[in-house]
C-alpha cells in the first residue's frame, strides 16, 4: 500500500487515510503488506513491524529546499522511489491511497511497464483533469463511487470498501462505567451533566458553527439546566483564515457552557468519546465516511446529524440515528438533543442500535477481509 506524502503510517495525529492504511494492513492474513510513505522523526525508514514491512521514504532538507521548493525539478521524486521499491519486491498488487495528483505519473509508469496491478483508493472527491486507467478502483462509500461514476476512470474493477473502526479501543460506555466516571471527572462533569459532544477540527466545513447556535438555543431554554457542550478537535493559531475562524468560534462560544479540549492524538481518541451522551456531527459539506461517525457509534452514543455524504449508506433515521433538517440545521440540533436529553429509552435504543450497526459492518476485521476479496478479484 502506498501513502501520498503527507503522513507517516502509523499517524501521529489525525490523518484518517494513513490510520485505514495501518489498520487493514496489520489484519491482512492472505496477502503479505508492505506500506510506503513519508518517513518523519519518530519512526524509522525502515522497518518489519505489526506483521507489516514499512518503507518511509526521507528527504534530505537540502534536497527539499533545492528540487522541491526552488527548482522544482524533483529528480529522483517520491513516485520514483516507490518505483525502485517495486521493482525490488515484485508486488502482486499496487494499492496506493487518495491522491490522483502524486500517483497518476506512477500508475502510468507501472501500467506500461505491466509490473503490477494498479489500485487506487478514494476517501474524498478530487477533479480528475484527465483520463486515467487503473486495473481497480475503490471509494469508501456509495456516495463516493456515485462521484468518480461520472469522471474519466476508466477501471476494471469497481470497489466499495468502507472505513472501519477497533472494537478493542472504542467500547461502549456502558461496558466501562469506571473508565468513563474517571474521564469525565477529569474534565469536570458531574454525574447528572448531560453531555454533547462535536469531535473535528474548528473550520468552516465541519459545521462547528451550528453546533455552537444549537448550544445557545438550548441554553436559553427552560428545563435545560446542566446540559454541556464539547468540542474535542484542532483549534487553530496564530494567522489565517482558519485561524481567525477559530476565534471567532470561540468568541461565539463566550458564557455558554461549550468546553474546547483541543487536538487529540489517535492513541487517546476513544477516551474524548466517552465524556459524551450524544454525538453531533453538523458538517456543512457531503463527508464521504467520516470516521468520527463510526467511533461514535462504536462508543454507544446516540448520532445527531445532517443528511450528508456517506451517512446515508448506514444511518437509519430514528433507528440507529437522528436526521436534522436542513432548513435550519442549528435549530434541528437543538430539537434532537433536547428529545434525547428527556427520553432515556429512545437514547439508550439508539446508541445500542448504533453500535451494533458498527459492530456488524464496520470493524477493521471485516474491511481486512473485503480488502482480500477485492484483491483475490483483482488478481483472477
């Protein structure tokens, strides 16, 4: 599998395409995986790790300054260095991940030299400027094949693959009362607290912004005392849109009772869930399978959202969810919290019905094994 250089595999913080890279690989059993990408500090170029042979591509800073920033030549370019490592193992299969701009010169290199087949992965929607021929393509969700089904790919196979979530990590709250006492006490919820939480970064696309009008329409309603707010994502700093973004959120959020935790890393992600009762996911965008959906629902907690993207291929409304209208999306949010927030049963039912949709249909042991059925396909 290859990475676009962006992140090392496993990620460090939030990088959600390398986090599936890692996940499915160390559960392939038919299939030896190597992962190539982007080598950074904290992990070694080279290593045989979780069942996994890692390839982390370096380079040097004057290299960096000189071919990739001035020049822009990039003589012996990332693509070119994956290229050697696939002549030097023989791969059966090329699987390389969310990027048409860093893998179209290497899919053409490799399809003419017929060294390997080609497989490139999608997690989001990127133009496609030009025609581009792979032996397989696959997208994360419905919403995200319907997308590339009207672009120039042509592909002799056609996959949807979803993303997954560890069932280890991401348990239901219920089954680890003292775990989450502790981690709300740490945060200073008191036991009859009702919690919401929002775990994204702080930018425009998230919806953050509805989030927050849902926490002061709620905040001046009658019988909704000690009920909280959270927001659990990157805030950023200093200069920038985004940054001036954050603040003005922030700002927003003023004397309401909305707690911003800041960034967590991938390792400690499961505990942020557990300070919550309901999850809301507000995107303003269609997210083709956001992760945050799946341990949420992992977690037991009931979803609010809007009617976006790749929720659609699994959220039942009522059901293991909650749709909003889109007319006034804070407004809608501010509904669904307030009825779960009094009906314990339809709570309870829900974030049940949502973690065993997960359990079912999403777990890394079962998108490992589709990944092998794709393969098995691809190489008849």
């Amino acid at each position: 599998m290859a990475a676009a250089p962006v992140h090392p595999v496993p990620p460090l913080k939030g990088a959600a395409v390398e986090m599936w890279i890692y996940e499915v690989s160390r559960r392939l059993v038919g299939y030896e995986p190597h992962v190539v990408c982007l080598a950074d500090e904290f992990h070694p170029e080279h290593e045989y790790k979780d069942g996994i042979f890692f390839h982390r591509i370096r380079f040097g800073r004057s290299y960096r300054r000189l071919f990739q920033k001035i020049t822009r030549l990039d003589p012996y370019s990332y693509n070119d260095r994956i290229l050697r490592l696939i002549r030097e193992i023989s791969p059966e299969i090329l699987h390389m991940h969310n990027s048409i701009k860093h893998f179209t010169p290497l899919i053409r290199a490799v399809r003419k030299s017929g060294i390997t087949r080609t497989m490139l992965h999608f997690q989001n929607e990127f133009p496609v400027n030009e025609p581009l021929a792979l032996d397989a393509f696959a997208g994360c969700s419905q919403y995200i094949m319907r997308h590339y089904a009207g672009k120039p790919v042509a592909a002799s196979h056609k996959f949807c693959i979803y993303n997954g979530v560890d069932l280890d990590r991401f348990r239901d709250f219920r089954d680890v009362p003292e775990l989450r006492d502790s981690i709300r006490g740490r945060f200073g919820i008191k036991k009859d607290d009702f919690v919401v939480i929002f775990v994204g970064r702080v930018s425009p696309e998230k919806g953050v912004v509805h989030f927050i009008e849902s926490a002061s329409i709620i905040n001046k309603r009658k019988g909704c005392e000690g009920i909280k707010f959270f927001v659990a994502g990157e805030i950023q700093k200093g200069s920038g849109d985004r940054a001036a973004y954050a603040r003005k959120i922030m700002e927003m959020a003023a004397g309401l009772p909305v707690t911003f935790t800041d960034v967590f890393t991938p390792s400690r992600m499961h505990l942020i869930y557990l300070l919550g009762d309901v999850f809301v996911l507000p995107s303003n965008f269609d997210d083709p399978f956001p992760f945050v959906a799946l341990e949420a629902m992992a977690t037991g907690l009931p979803l609010v959202a809007r009617r976006k993207g790749g929720l659609m291929d699994y959220i039942i409304d009522g059901e293991n969810g909650l749709f909003v209208e889109e007319g006034n999306p804070a407004e809608g949010i501010a509904q669904k919290v307030e009825l779960l927030a009094n009906d314990e049963a339809l709570r309870t039912s829900i974030g049940k019905a949502a973690r065993r949709t997960v359990v079912e249909r999403f777990s890394w042991d079962k998108i490992a094994e589709e990944v092998e059925s794709a393969y098995r396909t691809l190489l008849l």
